[in-house]
C-alpha cells in the first residue's frame, strides 16, 4: 500500500495466498484514504478487527450449543471457552491459525449435527472452502465430520453435484484469481503448501519433534487446566457427538506425522474439545462452583502472563526503532536486527520507509546437503561474521538490536566501532538458547554527534 515493505520467502515461493492478508490490506488502504495511518491504529486495527471476529465466533459456540442441548450446557462450554488461556492467547493474533479456528466454530454453527433440526450444508461447506483458502490445512478436522455427514445423508448425489462441486469451484476459483492479480501469475497455493509441508516435509528445517509431542505436550499445554474436565466430559458426552472427539483425536493424529510440530497448529481443535469440557462442567452438579472458580482462577494467570508479559520485548522494542522516524537523520538511519529471524515485527510497527535489515532464515528449495541459512551462519561465529560483513565503517548499522545472550560475545565489535547501550528492554523470564531475558539497542556515537 506504501510501496515499501519486506516479503518473506514463502512469498516468492508461492506458499502464501493473498486473501486471507487482503483483509487487513484493505484496512490499512481506508486507513490511507482517511488519512488515518497512524503507526498506532496500523498496529491496533488488526487486532481488533480479529478480537470482534473472536467475539462472535464465542456467541456463535453458544447458539449452537444451545440448540442441540440446552441453555444450561449452553453458558458452561462459552464459559469454558472464555477461560481458556490459549484462546485468549491466541484469538486477537493475526495468524492464519487463529482465522481457521474461528471459521471452523462458524463452519460448525452450521454442520447438520445427528438428530438436531439446525443445519445447512452449503453454508458450513462454504466456510469450510474460505478456511482451506485461507489456510489449506483447515480441511484436516473437517474429513470425519464431512464423511460422517454424507453417510448420513439420504440425496449423496444432491450433496456432491448441488453443493459441494459448485462451493469448492467457487472457493478456488476466487483464490485463484486473487493470487493471479497480487502475483501477476497462475499460482496454486494450496498445492505448493501441500508440496512444502507435506511431501518434501521442509518444514523441519524449523524444528522437528517426536511423534507423540501433540499427545504428551501440545494438547495438554493448549488445554490446560480444561484436561480433566475434557477428558471426564469425553466419558459423559451422549454417542451423537463422538464425531466431534472424532475430529479432535484425527486431527492430532495427522499432525503427529508432520515431524514440525507448534502448539498454534492444533488451535483449531480446541472449540471441540471446549464442548466436552462443557458438558462435563454442567454435570459436576454440587461441585459446579468450585469446578467454575478453578478454571477460571487457574486460567487467568497464564492468559495475563502470556498475553502481557512473556516475549513482550520484540514487541516494545518496535517503539524505540519507530521514533527514528521522526528524526531528521530518518535517510542515513539503518538498523541491523541480530535475532533469530523473525523475532520481531517489520513495516507494519514503523510505518516509515527505514532502512531496516534481519537475519535471514529461507529454507533451501534447491535440495543442496551442506546449506546452512545466514542466521546459523552468523551463530556459529557473531564477531568474525559482523568483522566481515562490516568490514568498512561506510557500511555498518547506525542502530543494532540483539538479544542480551549476545552482548559479551561481540563486545570488542561494539566498543571498536564505537556504538553505546541507548535501551535495554525486557523480553522474557525464561531465556532459552539465542534468545536472551533482554534486548539491547545499540547506537552508533558519531551519528549522533553531527
């Protein structure tokens, strides 16, 4: 919108689609048209625009809860939706795991659920196509339940030929043609990801983890103290819903094959598993209060914690790095961020065109054994690495950014080149490898001076 800015690798690779982005694109342009482009309200809408999405998919959870059981069990699984420290962790978050999580309470708002009178195929079908636009990964917990739908379903034929042939080719044929227009090719996104993730499974180039780590740490994690009662609710829950815990434990299943493995990956199952959690809750009945009052308490420390104040630092920083582009020196200013890539925001919380530059982390498409990213190589050895990159005074940062685990290993490089300590922000309470409990900004002395 601004004509500068920074894509990413999955960008000239074709892993990313531009509709899901489009949204908060076309925030920023009315933003532009009105004159309104504050740095702040670039960084707020978003968010916002998100936490209102969040908001009703909440409602929406409830309403149908309400019409296939009752008001009670109703107000227990919004409850339990609300208390959860993940959602509130993620559900502001501009990921596209948080967009295919709330579609997916949309999708399922609609889903013909066995012996209940509300449904409509179309509409969870087409939220199903916009998540897997969005997304391609969102059609995992939808395969039992979409099954399970048309082995119930009296015209199979009606389905596939009315519904589900003209929703799907709408669906893609709109992807389509927004990547077309932004790449200014044919690209099939949804296949490339396919391709990335699954068959040549480059995604470990992230990390990799055993195959049971969804089972053992990522679902109890993300459900937290919600475990019992989902667990005790998967016990109580009537046969109609075991698709439901159906979804939830295929969905972990697939992604335990994957060897890169996040917690945010399985976000999306978390509105199913909010429903037993419910429906256990409604039935603790003389132990209902104190089962309410613990999830809540046990729920609000980390919800405040991680949403306030772990890993805060990448955020707070932006600020410091912002106020560069008021200065009148904004043109020789250039800052160097030596994090493991992508620890911090870019553009979006400057809003200035600053000469900025990162660490680089692309995996390697090519199929070369020996590649190693420039973040590793600069790890392996920060001072030689910064003396060779840096070799004239010309080229070097007017402003670097580093974890503070970093700090003595190229302390001569900061003292040579004469650059100062301007502020020291906090990052975390629980440093781990690169990453440091604080960031340094370092300035270099002369530029001040002039």
């Amino acid at each position: 919108i601004n004509n500068y800015g920074y894509l990413t690798w999955e960008w000239a690779n074709g892993l990313r689609g531009y509709s899901y982005p489009l949204i908060f694109a076309s925030i920023y342009k009315a933003l532009q048209l009105l004159a309104k482009d504050d740095v702040q309200l670039l960084i707020w809408v978003p968010r916002l625009a998100q936490a209102v999405l969040a908001a009703f998919a909440d409602v929406k959870l409830y309403s149908l809860v309400r019409h296939v059981e009752n008001a009670e069990t109703a107000k227990c699984v919004y409850f339990c939706q609300l208390c959860s420290w993940f959602t509130w962790y993620s559900c502001t978050r501009t990921l596209t795991n948080t967009m295919e999580t709330l579609l997916t309470i949309f999708a399922l708002s609609y889903y013909p659920i066995k012996g209940s009178k509300i449904g409509s195929s179309c509409k969870y079908l087409a939220l199903i196509a916009l998540a897997i636009v969005i997304r391609p990964t969102a059609i995992i917990p939808w395969i039992p339940l979409v099954l399970s739908h048309f082995l119930q379903e009296q015209r199979k034929a009606d389905l596939i030929l009315q519904t589900c042939i003209p929703v799907a080719l709408v669906a893609v044929g709109t992807s389509l043609i927004i990547d077309r227009v932004f790449f200014g090719e044919w690209v099939v996104v949804q296949l490339n990801f396919l391709k990335f993730n699954v068959l040549q499974n480059l995604g470990t180039f992230y990390g990799s983890h055993p195959w049971h780590w969804y089972f053992t740490q990522g679902l109890p994690v993300i459900l937290g103290t919600h475990l019992p009662f989902f667990i005790h609710g998967c016990v109580l829950a009537p046969k109609r819903y075991r698709i439901f815990l159906m979804a939830v434990i295929w969905t972990v299943l697939v992604y335990s094959t994957l060897s890169h493995k996040e917690f945010r990956f399985i976000y999306p199952v978390l509105p199913f598993c909010m429903f037993f959690c419910g429906y256990s809750l409604k039935h603790l009945k003389a132990w209902k209060k104190s089962a309410a009052s613990f999830l809540l308490l046990s729920n609000l420390l980390p919800a405040l914690y991680t949403g306030l104040i772990h890993q805060r630092g990448s955020l707070d920083v932006m600020s410091h790095i912002q106020q560069l582009c008021n200065n009148s020196y904004q043109s020789q200013a250039f800052v160097f961020i030596m994090m493991p890539c992508h620890s911090t925001p870019f553009y979006s919380h400057i809003h200035c065109p600053l000469k900025m530059r990162f660490l680089q982390c692309p995996p390697d498409l090519t199929g070369n054994e020996s590649y190693i990213d420039e973040a590793d190589v600069f790890y392996s050895n920060p001072l030689g690495w910064l003396n060779k990159e840096f070799h004239k005074d010309t080229l070097l940062p007017s402003h670097l950014i580093f974890f503070s685990v970093l700090e003595q290993e190229i302390s001569s490089f900061l003292a040579l080149r004469g650059y100062e300590k301007m502020a020291t922000v906090f990052h975390t309470h629980v440093p781990q490898g690169r990453v440091g409990s604080h960031i340094y900004v370092y300035r270099k002395k002369t530029e001040m001076n002039h």
